[in-house]
C-alpha cells in the first residue's frame, strides 16, 4: 500500500491507495494514476454495469490498466454509463478509442473542446521554453491531434448538469485549453479540476515520477491562454472545495490545500504564469470551428543550439562520406 505526505502538517498527514491501486477522492471517487496523468472513476465500489462514469482516459496504452482497475471497483463485466472528458490533451484520452470500442459509450465534452476530438483540428504546437522542466522541455515530442471520436462525441449538456453524474455541474474552465471544464458538486464541494490547476509540479520530471504533492497552476507547456488560465483558477478557488482531484498529482482535502488554492488564486501572476513564453505574450484564439489564431514561436536557445548542433553533426557525416568515397 502506497501512502503520500500531504503538503501541510495541519493537514490529515497521509492518505492511503485503495486495493485496487487508486487512490480516494470521496467515498464515490477515486483517482488512477496512469503514469503521468490520473483519471477518475465516478461510482460506489461495486455499483455494477452502465451505473458508474470515467472522467478522462489517461495516457496512450493504458487501456488494460485502466479496464482492469474498473472490474475491480464495480465489478466483472461493468462498462461505464459515459465518458466526460476535462479536455484532450493526449494524456487524457489516449486509452479512450480502445475503451470506448470495449465498452460502446458516449464521450462527453465541451463544445469549444469538440474540434480537437472529432477530426477537424490539433492543438496548437505546445511552449517548451516555459516551466523549466524536462516535462516541458520534451513537449514538442507529445501528441496534439487532432482526434476523431466523432461516433460517440456529444456536447456537454448546455444547463451545465454532467451525465450519469447527479448532482454535479461542469464548470467551463478554458485557458489550457479552450474548452477545459471543472466538475464540481456542491453538497459536499467536491471539485475535479483537470488541468485548470495541478496538485504536482507537472513540468518537473522528478515531481512528477515522485506524485509530490503541491498545488500548481495548469501545467504550462500546453496552457494557451494564461488571462483565461487566471479567470479559470479563481473561479475554482472560490468554490472553497472541500476534495480535490486533478490531471497531475495526488488528490487532496482539507483547508491547506484551499489555503494554497487561494494563494495560487491571488498570487498567480507570480506562482504560475511564466516570465516569458510564446503564450504568454499573447493568447491563441479559439472559437467554436477550432483555431482562430496561434501567435508565432518566441526563440528558443535549447532548441536553436541543439540544431545548430545537429547541423554540424550531419555536415560532418556527409564530409567524412565524401572523403571516404574520393
Ligand atoms: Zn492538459
Ligand atoms: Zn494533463
């Protein structure tokens, strides 16, 4: 059994993994962490077929992971009711044409979401020159799309209700991504934000390997809009969650972490937006049809010098072929 320190002392000290490897958001919640992105399971242990949800689908290649985990929680043969996604980002739905194939299921998302996920557009190329990690440094390298899940793709609800998930709302949280969306439940403040903030420093490898716990803006490789990024955080904040479940890191509970959650509110500009970047000095836009506009890349030394080597490199190569040759 895995435990992991919360990041305050005032706080519960540990908590503990489940049985079946993930690890408790609510009685009703749980986290599994694939690799480097965690996706939720919403239902009682044991609820039995279509009566539970998945809330993302984690990292390419996951899906008998992910499968496995859920015969263990809600029994042998129990597919979902749907899956509603954060957003879609790679890592949060790259078991998701695997499983929606086993298991015939409605995938939801936000309207202003659905361009990346049924064919028509990728993502805009991510900033690897913000966060100062080799997470984010390897960022060029992640896939962005586009998807095509345009089968089982539906738009979120427009009352802001969540399917097969009574009580809750969808929060639109854009700025990561422009149709990034919360959920949350107010009777007993529960919040499952994606990647609207993180509880790990996601752009760090060693955090990342290492779960640690710490309450972060969203991961910022990927984050398009850093203004709606802001707005998105202190919507969320101000909810007070009680529970918290993210994209990246453990969950987390209690006043330490609201008490940095309105730290990372207030404080943002200096906590999370980075000095300088592609987004950061100005946003991508986006509308409903996909991409409306993408600022040009700001220069990146790392790359400009691994270049320059790789250059040299092949001129090298070359020359010595020719000399051989002559
Ligand atoms: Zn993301
Ligand atoms: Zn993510």
């Amino acid at each position: 059994m895995d435990t992991y320190a919360l990041p305050d002392a005032r706080s519960e000290a540990t908590v503990a993994a489940h049985d079946d490897g993930t690890w408790p958001v609510t009685e009703d919640v749980a986290a599994l962490r694939t690799a480097i992105a965690n996706l939720f399971f919403y239902g009682r242990p044991g609820a039995g077929d279509r009566k539970w949800v998945l809330i993302d689908a984690g990292i390419p290649g996951s899906a008998a992971w992910i499968e496995s985990a859920a015969r263990a929680r809600f029994g042998r043969r129990s597919r979902p009711s749907c899956v509603v996604l954060t957003h879609g980002h790679f890592d949060h739905v790259g078991a998701l044409h695997t499983l929606a194939d086993h298991w015939d299921v409605p995938i939801y998302a936000h309207p202003l979401e659905l361009p990346y996920l049924d064919g028509r557009e990728a993502y805009p190329p991510p900033d690897p020159t913000v966060g100062g990690g080799a997470m984010a440094r390897m960022s060029p390298l992640y896939p962005r799309g586009p998807y095509d899940f345009s089968r089982r793709l539906r738009p979120l609800p427009a009352d802001g209700s969540v399917p097969g998930m009574p009580g809750w709302r969808w929060i639109l949280s854009s700025g990561h991504s422009p149709g990034h969306v919360a959920l949350f439940r107010d009777a007993d403040r529960t919040l499952l934000a994606g990647d609207a903030f993180v509880t790990t420093k996601q752009e760090s490898m060693t955090a990342v390997l290492q779960w640690r716990p710490e309450v972060n803006g969203p991961p910022a490789y990927f984050t398009q809009d850093w203004a709606a990024a802001r707005r998105s955080v202190e919507a969320l904040a101000a909810l007070e969650p009680d529970a918290v479940g993210t994209g990246h890191g453990p969950p987390l509970h209690g006043e330490a972490m609201r008490a940095a959650l309105r730290m990372l509110a207030r404080d943002f500009d200096l906590l999370a937006l980075p000095e300088d970047g592609r987004y950061v000095r100005s946003p991508a836009v986006f509308d409903e049809q996909g991409v409306v506009s993408v600022p040009p890349p700001v220069l990146d030394p790392v790359t400009l010098f691994a270049g320059l080597g790789l250059v040299a490199l092949a001129g090298l190569a070359i020359g010595t072929a020719l000399n051989r040759r002559s």
